[in-house]
C-alpha cells in the first residue's frame, strides 16, 4: 500500500514536472516568435522609412529640374521675345513709342520677379498648395495648349512637416506633364476638396486615354502609385481609350 502511494506520488511530481516544462518551453517559444516579429516590423519600418525619405529626395530634385526647365522655356520664349519687341520698341524715339517701351519694361520686371519666387528654394514650404495648382494651371493656359479648370471645394489646406505637399506638387506636375505629352487634351481640369479629415485631389483631362491593363511604362503610373502609398494616401486611376483620363488622389488630413 505504502509502495502504491510513493509510486502515485513519484508519478503526480514527475508530471508536473513535466507539465512544467513544456510550458516553460511553450513560453519561451512564445517570446522567441515575439522576438523574431520585432526584429521584422523593426526592419519593416526601416525600409518604410528609407522608401519615404528616397520619395522627398527624389521629388524635391525632379521639381527643381522641372523648375529649371520652366525658367530655361520661360527665358527663351517669354522674357527673351519681351526683351527683343522692346529694343524694337525704344529705337523709334516717339513718345507713344517710349510709352509702350516702359509698359513692355514693367511687364519684363513682373515676369522676372515670377521665375525668381519659383526658383527660390523657400517657395514650396512658403506657396499654398491651392496658388500652386492655380499657378500650374495658368502655366498650361499661357502656352496656348488647352483650355483648363480649376475647382477648390472646403477650408484651405495646412499641411503639417510640408512632406505631403511636396510629394503632391510633384505628383500634379507629373500628371499634368504625362497629360501634355501623351494625351492631346482640350481641357485639363483639377478639383480639390477638402473634407476636413479627408483631402481628394482629381486631375482629370479629356484627351486620347489609355487601356489601363496594358498601360505603357512611360506614362508613369507605378511611380504615381508608389509616391501616393509613401505619403499614406489612395490612388484611383481611370482611363478609356478616346475618353480621357481621372486621376483621383485620396488622403488623410494632417492633425
């Protein structure tokens, strides 16, 4: 009897001992995967980070090359055909000559004090979004390619850090490019609306379109798609061949 008793007692301690053990190793388990998972979502993070920070730096030198190009056309096309009807202008001593010339003059010093302001450095953090999307349109207007609309719907937009601005100003310039380039457009239209929590940006154009499944790599449209995703947005690209093009971009508002 006494015998049975030590055995039952051997038996009961040797399991909990047991029992004990693959719970210890149950837990150990548990924090191991813990472990692994932190390390992955850290290294996740990191390369979220590093693709946003590439999305800026690229972003910021692409508006600078476009800024460039701009000033280069501007010069040439604009403020060098002003600087030669006013030579012309100036060599008949009249006075209604001499008056035109001053009004060429002042139009030249406007023109000149617009390119600075874009070239400067300060001028992306400094414009609202909704100047630069009028100034972009009355861009498009100006060179006589088409005609264009602006709609702006709810409170003025204050993006905080300013990220999400310049990746959106690149993203317009990209579109409006792309429209110019590849679609033959009579009107480019953009709508802004701000919802309070929620910002939409549609750039729409009613030119040739495209087959969204078999769309060319030229156009860009993975890079719109991998630029709206680093900023934490949505992107909606519709398009029919002879139809035009939508380009709907969704977003959460900065708190």
């Amino acid at each position: 009897m006494i015998e049975d008793n030590s055995l039952q007692t051997f038996f009961a301690i040797l399991t909990g001992v047991v029992i004990m053990v693959i719970m210890a190793a149950f837990i150990i388990a548990i924090v191991i995967l813990h472990r692994q998972r932190q390390i992955k979502n850290r290294h996740k993070i990191q390369i979220i980070k590093a693709d946003f920070k590439n999305t800026i730096l690229n972003a910021e030198k692409e508006i600078r090359e476009n800024t460039l190009h701009y000033v280069s056309q501007e010069l040439h096309d604009n403020i060098g055909q002003l600087l030669s009807l006013t030579k012309l202008v100036l060599n008949n001593s009249d006075p209604a000559s001499v008056f035109e010339g001053k009004k060429l003059i002042n139009q030249i010093i406007k023109e000149v004090r617009s390119l600075s302001r874009s070239i400067n450095k300060d001028y992306i953090n400094d414009v609202q979004f909704e100047s630069f999307l009028e100034e972009e349109l009355g861009k498009v207007q100006k060179s006589g390619f088409c005609e264009v609309a602006f709609i702006n719907e709810g409170e003025p937009i204050d993006f905080v850090g300013g990220d999400k601005k310049l990746v959106l100003i690149r993203l317009v310039q990209e579109c409006l490019n792309n429209a110019i380039k590849h679609a033959s457009p009579t009107l480019i239209s953009i709508e802004l609306k701000n919802f309070g929590d929620k910002l939409l940006l549609c750039i729409d154009d009613n030119g040739d379109g495209f087959d969204v499944a078999n769309v060319s790599q030229g156009l860009g449209l993975r890079n719109i798609n991998a630029r709206v995703e680093a900023i934490g947005g949505k992107v909606k690209i519709d398009s029919e061949l002879g139809k035009g093009t939508r380009i709907e971009i969704e977003l959460e508002n900065d708190k």
